[in-house]
C-alpha cells in the first residue's frame, strides 16, 4: 500500500507541473502565447519580453509553487501512509520533469529554473533561500538569467558540502534528486551556455524592442 501511496503521489507531482502557467498567466492576462516570441521559452523570463512584468512575475511564483508545494504535503502529511525522504525526493523531481516536458502542453516546456528552486525550498528552506539569492544577485549584478541559473545550480551542491546545518538535514534521496535536476537545468540551458561562451547571450532589458510583436518564425535567434 506504501508503494501505491509514493505512485500516486508522484504521479500527481507530475500533474501539477504540467502546468505550463506561464502560457496560462499569458493567456489569462491577454498577452500573447509566449512559445511564440523570443526565446519560444514557455518561462518568467520569455514572458517579462512580453513587456509585462507582473505576468512574469506571477508566472515566476506559480512555476515556484508547483515545485514547492507536493514536497511539502509529502513532508508534512506524508509519514501516516509510509511517504517518507525517498518520496519526497520523488515528487519534487516529478514536478520538475512535469515542468520540462508537460503533458497538458505537448510535452515542451520550459527550463525549469523556478520549479527547481521551488523543490529545493520545500525540501530545506534554508538551501532554497540560499539558491535563491545566488539566482538574484548574479542577475543583478550580469543581467542574465541564463547564467544566474546556470550557477545557481552549480552551487547547490557546494552549498550541501560546505554547509554544515544544511547537510545535516539533507538526506541522500533528497541530495541525488537535487544533483539530478542541476544536470537536467544544464542540459537544458545548451544553448545558452553555448552564447555565452561565444559572448553573445542577450542581457535582460537589453533588448527594448516588443518581443510579442515580433511574427511566429522570425523571432530573434538571439533570445
């Protein structure tokens, strides 16, 4: 019964981030669909090309959210039905993959930057909170979410090693979880990591112009 337990909530996990919010928040907000502009990224940051930064800051959480939450309802509300460290680390892996490739949108989606630190909030808030800032302040001071996400990642597991507190209440499952989705947010982000290294990965607000209007097919490779 345990292990029909960890399945259906692993499945469910995966449901929900299936949800593409930002083409939901997109269309909600009337903006255009943003798999169709910019990057094609189905992301907060494709959505601020938009040229609304509530949409992307909406879909910012939400994506968050969905990350968070079914690792939290595992971590609280778990252990009565044998849901414990291991499903927790599953679910908030499901969700991520949910985010990558969802099933409700064709299975494309997006990177996945936002529902990872979501996991990783739920899973220790401290680690989260630190992964976080990271993300912040390289954006801040490079103007490139790319590279903030990039090195977030990176530095999730040098947080767990040189953190004592932290690594105290990491568990394995949850720790091989995390290292598999910064692999996955990696490959993901190939080619961005490939402009950066050829110094021509475009800088947020760098680009003034109305992504949305820009027609399906002759977006801005660059994005």
């Amino acid at each position: 019964m345990d292990t029909l337990y960890t399945v259906l909530a692993t499945v469910a996990a995966y449901l929900i981030g299936s949800l593409s919010f930002a083409v939901i928040v997109s269309r909600v907000m009337g903006l255009k669909d943003p798999r169709s502009y910019g990057s094609k990224n189905p992301g907060a940051t494709n959505v601020l090309r938009s040229g609304s930064k509530a949409a992307a800051v909406v879909t910012l959480l939400l994506d968050a959210f969905k990350g968070w939450l079914p690792v939290v309802l595992v971590k609280w509300f778990g252990g009565p039905y044998g849901m414990e460290d291991g499903t927790m680390a599953l679910v908030g892996f499901a969700a991520f993959i949910g985010h990558l490739w969802p099933v409700f949108f064709g299975f494309k989606g997006g990177k996945g930057v936002a529902t990872a630190i979501g996991v990783v909030i739920g899973v220790e808030p401290l680690l989260g909170l630190a992964t976080a800032a990271t993300w912040c302040i390289v954006v801040w001071f490079f103007r490139m979410s790319s590279l903030a996400s990039l090195v977030s990642a990176a530095f999730v597991p040098v947080y767990y090693v040189f953190g004592d507190r932290l690594a105290w209440y990491m568990s394995k499952p949850a720790m091989l979880g995390l290292f598999a989705m910064a692999v996955l947010l990696a490959v993901r982000h190939h080619a961005n990591i490939d402009r950066l290294i050829k110094g021509t990965e475009p800088r947020l607000g760098g680009d003034k112009a109305d992504a949305g209007n820009v027609p399906a097919g002759k977006s801005r490779t660059t994005k």
